[in-house]
C-alpha cells in the first residue's frame, strides 16, 4: 500500500516542475557571450555556474524550484545545498531507475516502509533510504547538472548519491533534465538523525561540455600552485593529491579512526558531541607507513595545501584502481575561494575520507590518493568560500565534521 504522504508530495512536485517547464524560457542576459570568446576576459558560455547565477536559475529561468522557498544560505559560491523532503522510504537495496523508469516506479516494488521525517527520523546505520528532495529541476539546453555529497556529510561516513527519473548514473543529471530530484542515504558507520529540511548533498550545474586538459591545469598549477609541491610533470587526469602520515604541524596527529557502536548523531546540530564518544585519534606511525583496517573508517588529510581560485571549481576525481586496495571515500566539491588567501584560506589542506577494501593496506606518507579536477567557472561568484560564504572548513588542517566540539589532546585519558 502506497503511503499517501508520498505520494502526495510527488503531485505537488510534478505540479511545481510542470509551471516551471512553462515559464524557463526566457530572453538571454544582456551581453552574453560565444563560445568563441573563451580566452577573454568577462563572462563566459561553458564552465560551471556561479552563485549569482544560480539564483538566477531560481528567480528569473525557473530551471531550479523548489516545495518551499529556497533559503539564501542554499547557495554556496559555486554548489546549491539541497534539502530532504518530508518522507524517506526504506528500500531492500540501492538502485538506479535505467532509461525506462522512473524513481517512483523503482520504489513501488522496493519499499519495505516509507518513514514521515518532518518532525525527525533515524536513519539506522546499514540500511538503504530513498528520499525525495525539496529541489527540482528543469534544466535548458547545453545545461546539466551533478551532485556530490556535502563535506560534513562525507565526514560522518553517509553515503548519499543523487538520484534521478530515467537515471542511468548517480550523482549526473542529464542535459535539459526535467523532473524531481531523490537522494540515497546510506549511513556507514553512525546511525543519524534526519529532519525535512536538513541538507546531506548539493548539486552544480554545468553550462556546455567539461573540458579535459591537463594542459590546462598544468597552467593553473604554474600561475597558481594549486597543489603545494607538486610539479606540472605530475599532473595526469588531474592534479594529483597525496596523504600525509606523519603530522609534522599537528604534534603527530594525522587524523581520526571511527568508533563502532558509537551514539546517535543529529545531523542538523552543531558542535555539538565530544570527539572521543565517536572517534579515536590517530598518530603518526613510528616506522612506515599506516595500516587500513578493511573494517575501519578514516579521516586524514592532504599533505599538500590546497588552493581553488576564485575563478575556479574543484572535484576530487573518484578512485584509480591504480593508487592501491583503498579509496579516498567521497569524491568531493572544492569552492571557488577554498584555501586561497582571497578569502583569508591561505595554506588549508584537503580531508581525505578513507576505506581500505578487502585487505589491511599500508598508506604511506606522501602516497597519492586521489586528483583533482579544475574547472573554470563562467564568471566569478558573488561569494567566496571562506569570505562572505557560511564556511565551516576554510584554512583547515585536520577536521572532523562541524558536529563535533574542538578537540585538545589534553582530553586523552
């Protein structure tokens, strides 16, 4: 039986798509340029969209809307936060919907029950949840969009994808896709209280082709040293990013292992649970490198500082198989502005969310971990991570999720 709450949000959704799909078609901004004029100054036809234009999807083209009114501190600098609707239905396992189907359709047969979280939720750890999104889209041509967990939520080990109708990836959202949006929720390690509203993924939008050139981020590493210490040789499918195991600045502290059977975490409060109830520092090895218990989950950091300028978006690229048996967890979005001393960021260090895979796994210090994308925005945003953004992890060094209190190592027992 079809819970009726369910389905009367996705009436409402398709009603609020179908008045945007009628009302997106509006004249071009006044002095919009070909795509020709990529190598000069002003506002460009490809690359990622800023925060101006992202409201500008929401107020003027309608190619975002939303249940309820999208909040101003939705929009980051290059990335809009997006927000669980009011149910999460509990599936027998993760799907994509295929060219053929929709994501309702997939849920008619694989919901086990369907949850009201408006007033709060627990996701249990281990288990599988669909739920639909405030946002949708109705994206134009040259238009698409992808999704990317947020970084507080890849650092609590919630493994979210975007979903969508006809879908035959996570996370990618086609050109001139018109429909709702879903996201999968599966905590990992932390059972975590949810609400309607609360923010676990986000979403860019692309304008015209991702290029692909190392040539270009060799220039970017050359005028901007993106990636402290690493020569334009190097970069290969991205600017390669490698772990530090020693904590040379941080008295040996180089990261945090998860505690099993830890307590309820509410994703929506802030410095708000002691760090040793969840997690266990870790500290440099005295020889070698780290070993990766399969069974563990790890946040490290870069050994390299890391720098997006603010005409730039980020993307730490997926896992190589090449790299080793382990994976940075979360591919994640670096804003505009992160580490760069625009934004007052100057020398922050990337956190690495880490697994190894069947195998304990010796990660070295200096070891390379994952590469970052760079991809030129098509103009500057109106806010900077760090600046005049609501930023929790500019100028960071090793940093569990803001909802954790600052930790000391004079609380070691």
């Amino acid at each position: 039986m079809q819970n009726t709450t369910s389905r009367t949000l996705g009436s409402a959704s398709d009603d609020l798509l179908g008045q945007a799909v009628q009302t997106n078609e509006v004249r071009p901004r006044q002095g919009s340029r070909r795509e020709s004029d990529d190598d000069t100054d002003g506002p460009r036809t490809t690359g990622i969209l800023p925060s101006q234009e992202l409201e500008r999807q929401v107020k003027v083209t309608k190619e975002i809307v939303a249940l309820e009114t999208i909040q101003d501190d939705q929009f980051q600098p290059a990335s809009l936060d997006l927000r669980l609707g009011s149910v999460a239905h509990r599936v027998r396992a993760s799907f994509l919907p295929g060219k053929d189907a929709t994501v309702q359709q997939k849920l008619d047969r694989l919901t086990m029950h369907t949850m009201d979280i408006r007033n709060g939720a627990v996701l249990e750890r281990g288990c599988v949840y669909i739920i639909p999104l405030l946002e949708g889209l109705a994206l134009k041509k040259r238009t698409s969009a992808m999704g990317n967990p947020k970084s507080s939520t890849g650092r609590l080990d919630i493994f979210t994808r975007l979903i969508t109708d006809y879908g035959t990836e996570f996370d990618r959202v086609r050109e001139q896709y018109k429909g709702p949006l879903y996201a999968e929720v599966s905590p990992r390690t932390f059972s975590v209280l949810v609400h309607k509203g609360s923010r676990l993924n986000q979403i860019r939008i692309r304008r015209g082709n991702r290029p692909n050139s190392d040539e270009a981020m060799k220039r970017l590493q050359q005028a901007f040293q993106v990636v402290g210490s690493i020569s334009e040789d190097e970069i290969r499918n991205g600017v390669p990013l490698s772990v530090d195991v020693r904590g040379a600045h941080s008295g040996g502290l180089i990261g945090y292992k998860a505690r099993n059977h830890a307590g309820l975490i509410d994703v929506d409060k802030v410095r708000s649970y002691d760090v040793l109830d969840f997690w266990e520092p870790v500290y440099a090895p005295r020889v070698g490198g780290l070993v990766l218990d399969p069974a563990e989950f790890y946040i490290l950091a870069s050994r390299e500082a890391v720098k997006v300028p603010p005409t730039h978006a980020a993307e730490m690229i997926a896992y190589d198989t090449l790299i080793g048996d382990f994976r940075v967890h979360y591919a994640g979005f670096f804003d505009p502005g992160f580490g760069h001393p625009d934004a007052g960021g100057e020398g922050a260090r990337a956190v690495l969310e880490v697994r190894s895979f069947e195998v304990p796994f010796v990660i070295e210090h200096g070891q390379v971990v994952g590469r970052l994308a760079y991809e030129q925005l098509t103009e500057r945003p109106n806010r900077l991570y760090g600046s005049n953004a609501k930023s929790s992890y500019q100028g960071q060094g090793i940093a569990l999720s803001k909802h954790f209190k600052p930790f000391s190592r004079s609380e070691m027992p």
